[in-house]
C-alpha cells in the first residue's frame, strides 16, 4: 500500500513540476520570471488590419474603410508600376490607432522632435491591386483620407512618422475639418470629420503638438517575475490624448524599467502604466497616478491579475 502511494505521490509531483514550467520559471541569474510574450501582448492590443476592395471610379467617389475612416478617390489617384493611371479592383489594407491601448499595442510614443504629441488618430494605408501588385499613390491627385469625428480641435496638423524612427515629424498643415452628406445605400448622411491628403505610405498622425518644459525622469520597478519579456509599460497624461512608452529596462535589475527616449515634462499630471501577458491567457495589471517633479521618480509597480477587457476599459477610460 505504502508503494503504491509513493508511486501516485511521484506521478502528482511530476505533473504538479510540468503544469509550474509551463507557466513560471527560475531564469539562470536565480530571478523568477513568468513565462510571456510582450509581442503577442502587443498584438492583441492592437485593432485589426481591415481589407476593402474596390473599383477605381471615374469619377471622386466617397468609399468607407472602417468605422472611423473614409476615403475620397477619383480617376487618377492611384499609379501602377509603370506611373499610369491605374483603373481596376483595388485592395485597401488600413491600420488604426485612436485609443491609449491601441498606441501601446503598436509601441508607438506621441513624441515630436521639440515635445509631445497631443494625438486625435493615427492611421497607415495601403494600396494593392487586385492580384496584389503595389500601387503608388499620385503626388498631383493624392486621395483625401476623412477621419470622422463629432468633435473639433484648434490647431491640428499632421505628423508622419517614419520607418526605423520613434518620432513623429510635423508633415502638413493641410487638416481642415468638414462636414459633409454623403450617400450610403441610398440614404443620405451627415458626417464630420478631419480630411487630409498623404503623399506616401506610411504612420500618419492628426493632432496638436505640445511644447513643454521638459525635465523629468521616471522608473518603474515592478514586482518579482515582471519583466521586458513580459510587460510593457508607458506613460500617459491627464490632460492629454499622449503616450509615451517606457524601453529603458535595466540590465543589471531586469524587473526595473526607465525612460530612455525623452525627459517627460515638469509639473504634469500623469499615468504610468504596466500591462503583462502571461501563458495561459492570464493579463496583470497595475496603473499609478501622480505629478512629475523636476528629480527623477521611482514608483513600485505590482501588477494584479486582470481580464483583459478591464484592463482596455481603465485605460481607455
């Protein structure tokens, strides 16, 4: 009887080992650390890509991509490979970002070369052809990109971001807001909006730059097993639509995390914040609210288990 328990007693451990490896582990420094993937975290962060195809028009036609974002083409918009007007089924691929999560998601900081972004929208199209050959888009008739939006801004630009960089570049003054009626399955509707051309592809973002004092600095030490793996972390201020993400995770404590790209601005309200991704769908979260000071600031951070749809409504929220 006694063998038989020992048998059953080595089988339980050895499963009980199996279930906590696959989850949670030593790293070899003697630090414990989750098991995660910040990038899959990042993923499901994000809204996804839409796809629309549509037939290029002879004439300027309004065309919805998603719910936030309508397009106006015309004959000519749009070049093949060769610079000729292009007429076919065309492919739109479109990526979007209007929320705190959404920015985080796409690890993207509201940072300009003289301060901050205070964002409205960022949004990246695409233009394929049908059998997927790329499309250029024709610098003397760029197609007009609507961001609706019932509320208006003073002061809104446009900044593009470009590839390898982690600031957004003044690009545009060309952002007026309209209203127009357009016509969906026969019904007529009154919408409001931003309209903007672009030249190129690329992150395009509408919003107002602000030009603050800057001098602040801020480190997260988070809790035993939260790492760069694992977690992301950011920014947020009160009074403003602007995140800032925090990559300066220290080598010689990997649960410590700093700012690295910019000093934050002094005597702002502001967030941080830290979201991880755990195996086994399991989110933890922990948000702290505060005032910069001109000295840099040290906050413990100690996520807690969340759902990740409470995690999206504090943020967003």
């Amino acid at each position: 009887m006694s063998r038989i328990f020992f048998i059953v007693l080595i089988i339980f451990t050895f499963l009980l080992t199996a279930c906590v490896k696959e989850t949670d582990y030593f790293i070899p420094d003697g630090t414990f650390e989750f098991v995660g993937d910040v990038q899959a975290l990042r993923q499901e962060l994000r809204p996804e890509t839409v796809f629309v195809n549509f037939e290029m028009p002879e004439e300027e036609t309004i065309i919805p991509i998603s719910d936030r974002v309508h397009l106006l083409v015309d004959e000519g918009t749009l070049l093949d490979e060769d610079g000729n007007s292009f007429s076919g089924e065309v492919e739109v691929s479109l990526r979007t970002a209007a929320e705190i999560s959404e920015w985080a998601g796409w690890d993207f900081s509201m940072i300009t070369e003289d301060g901050f972004l205070d964002a409205i929208a960022s949004q990246k199209i695409k233009f394929h052809s049908a059998d997927h050959i790329k499309l250029k888009i024709n610098p003397d008739n760029p197609p007009l990109i609507r961001w609706l939006s019932e509320e208006e801004r003073k002061e809104v630009y446009l900044f593009k971001r470009d590839k390898g960089s982690y600031k957004w570049n003044f690009h545009s003054t060309d952002v007026v807001f309209v209203e127009r009626e357009e016509i969906t399955d026969g019904v007529a509707e009154t919408t409001r909006g931003y309209e903007f051309t672009i030249s190129d592809e690329g992150w395009y973002t509408i919003g107002t730059e602000l030009l603050m004092p800057h001098g602040s600095d801020i480190c997260l030490k988070h809790s035993e097993g939260f790492t760069k793996k694992n977690t992301t972390s950011f920014v947020t201020f009160k009074n403003h639509n602007t995140l800032v993400i925090l990559n300066g995770w220290d080598t010689a404590n990997p649960y410590k995390n700093c700012n690295s790209l910019l000093r934050l601005p002094i005597n702002e309200d502001v967030k941080v914040a830290s979201i991880a991704g755990i195996s086994g769908n399991r989110y933890f979260f922990d948000q702290v609210s505060f005032n910069l000071s001109p000295s840099e600031i040290e906050i413990e951070m100690n996520p807690k288990r969340n759902s990740l749809n409470q995690i999206l409504n504090r943020l967003n929220n």
